[in-house]
C-alpha cells in the first residue's frame, strides 16, 4: 500500500464514524427512519442545502450544528486529500515510465544535505531519488531529478527505482536504513553496486556485515584529509586537484584477470591502446609503485587513470 494513502484511509475511517453517529442521532433523538436519517447526514456534511427532510426538534438542531462543525470539515478535508492522491498518482506513472528506459543508474536513497552534494557529481539523466519524505521527493523533482516517494528498504519501492536495472544504490539515511536497504537490493539485484553514508562510527561493523561494497564515513574521511594535508601537502593536493577537481580525469580500480596474469605493463601497452594508466598496484595487501618491466599476477588490484572517456576494454 503507497504510504501516501494511509492518511486517507484515516480520514475515510473518521468520515464513515461520523455518518454512521449522525444517523443514529437523527433516528434515536428525531424518531426517523434510517433512509431519512442518513439522507438528512450526508446532505448536512455535504453542504447541498436541499432542506430539513422533516420538522426538526431542538435535539435535531443540535445534531445538525454538531455534523456541520465536525462533519463539513472532515468531508472536505478527505476531498482534498482523494484530489491530491489523484494527482500524485498520475504523477508517479509519469516517472514510472521515464525509470522504465532507464538502465546502468544510480538510485540516491535519502534526498538530505549529503545525498544532494553526491547528487551533483552523478549524470542527471541517470539518477533515481528515492525518499520516504514527500516534501524532498517534491525538491527533488523541482529540481529537476527522476523521484520516487517511499521506504527506500522496501521491496516495491526499489523495484518502482528500477532496481533490477541498476548500476548501484547509494544510502544517504540512518544507519539502520541503510543496512536494510541494501540488504533488499542485493536480494532484488546481487550485481547491483552498493555504498553507504555511515552517520554513527559505531555503526561500522554492523554495516558492514550486510555486505556493503563501499562504505563511507564523513567523520573519519574528513580526519584523515586534515592530517593528509597537515602532514602531506602534496599527497592530499594532488588528490583533491587532479582526482576530484579534473573533470577529464577518472581514477579506475581494476581486478587482474587471466589476460593479464603474468604479462608486464609494457606488454600490456595500455596507455597507447586505452590512454590509461596503472598508477598503483596492490598485491596481497602490499602496495607497488608499478614500471614498465613490473608483471602482474592474477588477482592484483590495478589503480588506473584514465583520461575523459577511456577505459579499459581488455
């Protein structure tokens, strides 16, 4: 069930009490039948103005007055909401058609102060917001992104997100969310790219333990970048200048594979075939400044920088 029909099925509930205690009183304290009782409710909620059906007594009266301070109110206050559900929902078809075409995106769960500064670095074309808050599902499309309002680790809600499809899901929500959430799409997807925003450092080992593929925290992230660039200027300038600041530049982690296993970087050749090139090679935990003559093993994490579109189509 939408999370958006909850409050009108409340209101629905209030409305149906309230006709169901005017017809009593009408029938009781007036002495009518049950048709002319609820007929003279629904008219006086209504407001059509059609007239008392009956002469009416003072106990009568005071039912009316009550109906129209209680019952006018709810009656149009659940109009309101059934209009504003039918708009919402020939709005969320809308979007529903554009995730359809989509494929190879990334679904930002969580549309906070983070989610919108991750939002800014990621194709707009390709991004699915999904937020359980209407408000920042309404920001969002005001802003121009692809959303979907909901509970980002229900099942329904990331399948409506195109999950299947997804390049990877990234979780901007609390701790606990987002553990969920990605539990629920690695079941739906188990291809599907996972990272964490971790709010709590306590949290870590509990995150973790869901199988999250990258986990991030801003408190200990922003540690470490102060004493990088307290201790090493040049490292941490280099990092945030040519890493992040270039545009045309994208860094690449790539696994060794049997093409490459036992094959050096000069018989690779890959800066003239790809235009990339292997910056760093970890071996068992081990860090290796690479050369020309370095060979690889079967199972080495490459650290590769390419330029603009490059990559590595080994």
């Amino acid at each position: 069930m939408n999370s958006a029909s909850i409050p009108f099925l409340k209101i629905a509930a209030f409305l149906l009490l309230v006709i169901l205690a005017g017809t009593a009183g009408y029938h009781y304290v007036e002495g009518w039948d049950w048709f002319d009782s609820l007929y003279m409710t629904v008219i006086t909620i209504t407001t059509t103005g059609y007239g008392e059906v009956r002469p009416m007594g003072t106990g009568g009266r005071a039912i009316s007055m009550l109906l129209m301070f209680v019952g006018v109110g709810t009656f149009l206050y659940a109009v309101n909401i059934f209009m504003g559900l039918i708009v919402e929902g020939r709005i969320d078809r809308r979007w529903e058609k554009m995730i359809e075409k989509m494929e190879n995106h990334f679904i930002l769960c969580g549309y906070g102060i983070m989610g919108k500064e991750i939002i800014k670095e990621l194709p707009k074309d390709k991004v699915v917001v999904v937020d359980a808050d209407m408000s920042k599902v309404s920001a969002a499309r005001e802003d121009g992104y692809v959303a979907v309002h909901g509970d980002a680790t229900d099942e329904l809600t990331l399948e409506k997100a195109g999950i299947e499809k997804a390049k990877a899901i990234i979780c901007c929500m609390s701790d606990a969310n987002n553990a969920f959430a990605i539990l629920t799409a690695k079941e739906l997807n188990p291809n599907v790219k996972t990272v964490a925003i971790l709010r709590s450092p306590d949290a870590e080992k509990k995150v973790r333990r869901v199988g999250v593929d990258i986990l991030l925290s801003p408190y200990r992230d922003a540690a470490r970048k102060i004493v990088s660039l307290l201790s090493e200027k040049a490292a941490a300038e280099f990092v945030e200048t040519v890493i992040s600041g270039a545009k045309s530049l994208n860094l690449k982690k790539v696994v060794a594979d049997d093409y490459m296993d036992g094959k050096t970087l000069r018989e690779l050749d890959l800066r003239r075939k790809t235009g990339c090139i292997v910056v760093a090679v970890v071996r068992r935990g081990d860090v290796i400044l690479p050369e020309a003559d370095t060979k690889l093993e079967k199972g080495d994490i490459l650290y590769v920088l390419c330029s603009g579109e490059a990559s590595l189509g080994l």
